[in-house]
C-alpha cells in the first residue's frame, strides 16, 4: 500500500496556512479534478479524494494539531472518512458550504429541490498597484466545459440513444450497505454515475461526456482598492448544469470567480491602504533638514524632512496612498521610512569637511533605550 503524501502537500500550501488559504486551495483542486469534469479519468478522481482527505483533517483545529504533532499516525483513531471508497457526489455534499448554495452545482446541490446550477469556475488575474489604485478593465481567458454540438449534451454518437441503466433502472441513485450493515444509504449509481442512463456508442467529439472544453474570454471590470486574494464574481460565467442534471445545458450557469493577485512593486510595500517607501537620506539632509521630492505611485509628492531626522524616522503623507474598497473618496497614506545613507568613498574636500566636523562633534548620544529600532519604528507607524 503506497505511503500517504503530505497533507499541506497536496492541497499546495505551507504549514502555516490560514484556514482560508486551504479552502481556497481544496475549492480549486476539487473544481479540478471532480470526476464530473474528467469523466473515465481514474487518476483525477484519485486526486479529487486525495485533496478532500487532507482538507477534512486540515480545516479541524483539533486534527491539523495532531498531525503537525505526530504526522498520520497521530490520526489513527481519530473520527475520519474513508474517501477512497466514498462516491464523489457524497464528498460533496459534506463539503458543500464552501462551494456556494446548493453545493455550486457539483452533485451536492443535485438532491436539493429547486433549478440546479452550473459548475463555477475559478481564475486568476495579477494587478499592479497602479492598477489597484485606479481600478482596471481586464480580458480574462479561461477554458469552461460547454455542450457538445455534436452530440447536444447526450454523449451518445449521432444516430444512437443512451440505455436505461439496468442497475439503478433509470433513477441514478442506488441503496449501499453501511459499515457492519448497520445502516444503508442512497448513492449516485457507480454504474452511470448518477445519469440513470447508460452509453452504449459514444460521440466522438466529446467522448461520450456530453461536454467539450471551449476557450472563452470575458471583460471583468476591477474596482480600485481590491487586496490579494479578493474574489470579483462575475454571474453566469460558469458551466451548464451537469449532464445527468441537464443534458441540453439548460438551466442557470454557474459563476467564474476571478481571484486577485498583487504584482510585487519594486518600490512601494503594501500596508492596508497605505503604502510604505523606503527613502535614502543623506548626513546633510538629516543634519539639517530641507526639501524634496518623492516619486507616489501617481505622481510626486514634495515632502519636508525635519533637521536631526534620524535613521528609520517615519514621514506621512495623508491621501497619497491607496483607496479603500468601496469607499472611493478617502485614500490612505504615502508612509516614508528615511534610510540613512553613508558614503563608501569621499574626495578630498569632503574629507576634509566631516575631519572639521569631528573636531567639534557633540558626543555620541545615547540611542539604546526605548526598545529595540523594529519596536521604535512600529510605534512610528502606529503615529
């Protein structure tokens, strides 16, 4: 028996994830590889399972601490599914809370009464700052399944109709045996997958999933002051119901969510909605004091540096940073970290000068209360 892959591993995040981090993880993998979207395909229905395993023990507090602890043997014992041998619409249905109501279409919300709804869909768009700031149109690709034109959603070759299924006779759903026979339960039928029907020549363009990939590309407007990891739904982007739910595709869409992305700047760091720059500062300039000007993110801005600025001192400038989410007349601020700067090589008459200075240089002052410089300059930030 194959050893167990790592938990963060396979969802594809660090040990120090946020519970939001591994569910936007498994939300992705579980779009990926439902068997729904790779019909015949027994690895990503493999993969399916894997990422659901690692996502149930990972988003409980109490499991993610064992196994950190002790790896998977520190699970042994503990309440657990088994998902190898667990049908991919009942997976769903446990975890359907994180894919929108009604289960967003993936088998789950296909016990529900009521119209069901499409596959949604997940892409990703990096933005810049400036982009940020002012908000961006954007032309998303992404591929969705759509009905097969060939076969118009049946998955049967041209000519041919799909079979009654003899297992379940037409009902999709079939009675397991629980654990120990002691309780049953109503499954998808393994046979047609939950179709009811069963394919006896299939098309060949979709290969008799009714379904074929298609590149699509949509406009999606951006508003200014999104942050990394924010999602922009847009409505109807998504797929067409299930096969088994809807063979023509009728029905509402699903929905494509759009994850935000921030492009690292080469200048600016993102705090919030202020931005932090990092500025380089003469002896002169600190000694003294005086003007200058400093590249925003959307122009210059003249800012005056006080004599006796110290190394690590912290300027702000209000309404030059960058604009909160839905609150488009407020900005935040232009934070400026002066960076003292010392000259590697001199000429001689600057030599010459700092020589004078030292001759009549006040004695050194005493710099090492008041906590460490990163304790002196998160009180500065917090000014």
């Amino acid at each position: 028996m194959a050893a167990k892959r790592d938990y963060y591993e396979v969802l594809g995040v660090d040990r120090s994830a946020s519970a939001d981090d591994i569910k936007r993880s498994y939300r992705r993998l579980a779009m990926k590889y439902h068997p729904d979207r790779n019909p015949g395909d027994a690895d990503a229905e493999a993969s399916f399972k894997e990422a659901s395993e690692a996502y149930e023990v990972l988003s409980d507090g109490d499991r993610r601490q064992r196994y950190d602890q002790f790896g998977h043997e520190g699970l042994r014992g503990t309440p657990g599914h088994d998902f190898g041998s667990m049908n991919a619409e009942d997976i769903f249905s446990m975890f359907q809370d994180i894919f929108g109501g009604g289960g967003g279409g993936f088998g789950g919300g296909r016990r529900e009464r009521g119209v069901k709804r499409g596959f949604d869909l997940e892409t990703e768009i990096e933005l810049t700052l400036s982009e940020i700031l002012e908000g961006a149109e954007r032309t998303v690709e992404y591929q969705r399944l759509e009905v097969c034109d060939t076969c118009e959603g049946s998955g049967a070759a041209p000519g041919t109709s799909p079979e009654i299924c003899a297992a379940c006779g037409g009902q999709g759903q079939v009675m397991q045996q629980g654990l120990g026979g002691m309780f049953r339960m109503v499954a998808a039928c393994p046979q047609c997958r939950g179709r009811g029907k069963l394919i006896t020549k299939k098309c060949t363009d979709c290969r008799g999933s009714g379904r074929k990939p298609v590149a699509k590309q949509v406009e999606v407007k951006i508003p200014a002051g999104v942050r990394e990891g924010q999602v922009v739904r847009i409505a109807g982007e998504g797929e067409p119901p299930a096969p088994e739910v809807s063979p023509n595709g009728s029905g509402p869409r699903g929905d494509l969510h759009v994850v935000i992305r921030e492009a690292e700047h080469e200048r600016f760091e993102r705090d919030g909605d202020d931005l932090l720059l990092a500025h380089p500062m003469g002896f002169g300039l600190a000694a003294l004091g005086g003007s200058i000007s400093v590249e925003g993110l959307d122009g210059d801005v003249d800012v005056e540096v006080p004599a006796g600025s110290q190394h690590g001192d912290v300027l702000r400038m209000p309404g030059r940073g960058l604009v909160p989410l839905g609150k488009p007349g407020r900005r935040g601020d232009l934070v400026l970290i002066l960076q003292l700067v010392v000259p590697e090589r001199l000429d001689q008459d600057q030599r010459a000068i700092l020589e004078q200075w030292i001759r009549v240089e006040p004695d050194p002052l005493d710099i090492t209360g008041g906590g460490s410089w990163w304790d002196r300059l998160r009180q500065r930030l917090r000014r």
